[in-house]
C-alpha cells in the first residue's frame, strides 16, 4: 500500500468519523442523514446527465432500497441511542455477515486471519450489545445491526454495478431515491426538513469527500487493504463523541475494530 493511498485513506477516515460524531450531536440526527443523502445525490447530478447509468439498471431499485433502509435504521439509531453502541455496531456487523456469508454460502476457506477476525467480531459485538441493554438502548442496538445487514446489501449490489458504470452517475441515482424513498415513507414536515437543511450540507460534503477519497484510494491499493484501514473511523468516531460509557465500550470498540479490518484485509 502506497504512503499516498494511506494518507487518503485516513482523510476518508477522519472525514467519515466526524459526520457521524457531528449527526450524533444533532437534534434530528435521522432526518438531518436522510437530507445529506438527498444533497450530495444533487451535487452528483451533473454526472448522470453526461453518463447516465442505463446500463447497470437491474442494480439500481434493489440497492436504493437497501440504502433508504440503512439511513432509517442508522438514524434512528443514533436518535435513540448512543454512538459508541451503534456506530460500531452498524460498521461491525457487515464485515461480520460478509465473512461468514463468503464461508458459508459461497464455499470460500477463511485464512486464519480472517477466522481470527471473525470471532474477534463476535466478542466485540456481544459486548457492545450487552451494555446497550444494560444502559436501556435495546432498540439502538436493533437498529444498528439491521443497518449493517442493509449495508452488506447495497454493497453487494454497488461493488458489480460500479463495474460497469460511471461510480459518481451511480450515486447520484441511488442517493437521491433512497432519501427521497425514506422521506415520503416517513411523511416529515416541512418544517423540520427545513430545520434540518443547512446542518445536513455540513454531514453531505462531509460525506461526500470521505466518499471521494476512498475511491482514489482504490486507484492505488487494494479494496481489502483500503478497508482494512479504514476500520479506525470505528475508534475515532467513538473518541470524538466524547460519551462516558466506560472501559466496557472501548474493549468493545476496540475488538469490533480489529475484527474488522483482520475480516476485510
């Protein structure tokens, strides 16, 4: 890997850590991720004029669902719960089904490092899941989870559909109907969209430009390393949210983190 795609990596890192501290603090953190959702789709307009996704339509409605999913399940989540339990939950849990998805359904042999990473998860996510039900955050906990399961779905989808189409076309497409999917489903007023505006361009460019930097880094490293590495937004988002949740949470964060990146390298 590359010292230009490591320093990439760890501005998508910093970028991607501090949206999520930044929307946790919020008071409407669900509406104020479903808007930034919408906002950074518009900036990407302009691409799927020039280079519209025609070819990878199939992909299209199955991914945008699961999106609209994960930025309901999320925001809920980090609405009624604290960040040091869902935010590793939901980026714990998708490495997790992945890896034992690749094992069981698709016949792969895990490495070592990867059945390591594997039970690391396990424990990590136990622990992070138990405090959440010490502390009252059951549902939280729920949430979180059932966005990473969305995760590993439009990840899925978007990993073949990228292949063969413009990436930036892509998002906008699927940004823009899974937001606007969650928006009509949920039927939010005006008013609190409209509160809810001007933090929502502050989370989008911070999105955005994580979004960006990762795929220059997979310009020059491998996907698995790239991810692998990014796993520390994990920490340092748990670290710039600045909740009191103990040593408990931290062994937590820590072994869901490491599990992670040993599942994804």
């Amino acid at each position: 890997m590359t010292f230009t795609a490591v320093i990439v990596v760890l501005l998508s890192v910093v970028f991607h850590a501090s949206w999520n501290a930044r929307i946790h603090k919020m008071n409407s953190p669900d509406i104020v991720l479903i808007l930034s959702y919408f906002i950074v789709g518009l900036l990407c307009f302009p691409f799927l004029l020039v280079d519209p996704p025609t070819g990878v339509i199939k992909f299209l409605i199955p991914s945008a669902l699961a999106q609209s999913v994960y930025m309901w399940m999320l925001g809920t989540a980090y609405r009624d719960g604290s960040l040091g339990i869902a935010y590793p939950i939901s980026r714990g849990t998708a490495p997790l089904l992945i890896g034992i998805g690749g094992w069981v359904f698709l016949s792969e042999t895990p490495s070592i490092p990867t059945i390591l990473g594997l039970i690391t998860l396990v424990i990590g996510l136990f622990i992070l899941a138990g405090l959440g039900q010490k502390i009252g955050e059951r549902k939280a906990v729920l949430m979180a989870a059932v966005s990473g399961l969305a995760t590993v779905g439009y990840s899925l989808l978007d990993a073949k559909a990228v292949d063969e189409t413009n990436p930036l076309s892509y998002f906008s497409v699927i940004a823009l109907m899974s937001s606007t999917t969650v928006l009509c489903c949920r039927r939010i007023p005006f008013a609190r969209i409209k509160q809810s505006f001007f933090p929502a361009v502050t989370i989008g460019a911070l999105q955005g430009g994580s979004y960006l930097l990762i795929l220059l880094a997979f310009r020059w490293a491998q996907a698995g390393q790239v991810a692998g590495l990014r796993q520390l937004s994990i920490p340092l988002g748990v670290f710039l949210a600045s909740e009191a949740l103990g040593k408990r949470s931290w062994t937590g964060v820590t072994l869901v983190a490491a599990g992670a990146a040993l599942v994804v390298w």
